[in-house]
C-alpha cells in the first residue's frame, strides 16, 4: 500500500512540475506575443488566454482551489490531498491501511488518471501554440527550438 501512494504522488508530484514549467512557457509565450505586429494577434492571444483558463483547471484538479482555502472556506479534496491522506495513515505504522485509507488512494488514483491525459491535451495545445508563434515571427520562447533561417 506504502508503495502504491508512493508511486502515485511521485506522479502527482512530477505532474504539478510540468504545469509549473508549461505556466512559465506560457508567460513566455505571452510576452513575446506582445512584442509580435501582425493580424494574428487577436487569435492567438485568446488561444494563449484559453490555455491559462486551462491551466488553473487542471491545477486546481491537482492540488485544489488556493483562492478559497485561503479565505478558510471548505474546498472539496484534490487528488494531491487525497494521495496525501491516505499515506499519511499509513507511513510510519505497521497496521494495515483502514478501508479509508485505501478508499482515499482508489478515488486519487482514477482522478489523477483521468487528469493525466487532459494535462497531455493541454501540453500538446500549448506545442502548438508555440508553433503558431514561430510561424506569426514571434521572439523565440523557451520549449520552441532553434527557429529556422530562411533564404533570401
């Protein structure tokens, strides 16, 4: 049971990374649209919004609503929250988890699955709207290449 919630918060863990590093592309991103002239702005600053949206979705999935729980109101528990409770039952005992304990893992683990690929939804939309900026002649951004050199 120990190796199973730890085996999930390590991907809950690593998953709560990748938002962290696909957040700060996205301020990247959003920067050098700023400083990008075209028509294509309008479009890709509401994908570029869209994906923020998303974002604080799929964080909020993750590790629950901040904005609420720091006005002390009841939030309904996120997966992290849930890994965590039920290794927090567990670690450091040598009695068995409680059906609570193991409930608590069964429910974490089927969101986080379902979580997981909406977070790969949501790192492929964020690869595209990279591409999307190489291709309006965006100031090069983390996670987008070497950008291409072409011939006069």
């Amino acid at each position: 049971f120990q190796q199973d919630v730890t085996a999930l918060l390590r991907a809950v863990l690593a998953s709560e990374q990748v938002l962290n590093d696909g957040a700060a592309r996205l301020d990247a991103m959003k920067a050098a649209l700023d400083a990008t002239p075209g028509p294509h702005r309008a479009a890709l600053d509401q994908d570029l919004r869209d994906l923020e949206y998303q974002l604080s979705e799929l964080r909020r999935k993750l590790a629950g609503d901040s904005t609420i729980r720091s006005r002390n109101e009841p939030v309904p528990p996120a997966i992290l929250q849930r890994a965590q409770r039920a290794g927090n039952g567990v670690w450091g005992s040598t009695a068995s988890p409680t059906a609570t304990h193991q409930r608590q893992l069964e429910i974490a683990r089927d969101d986080f699955q379902s979580l997981r690929g909406e977070i790969k939804t949501w790192l492929d939309a964020l690869e595209q709207a990279g591409e999307e900026l190489e291709a309006a002649g965006a100031p090069w951004t983390p996670g987008r290449g070497v950008p291409a050199i072409e011939n006069p």
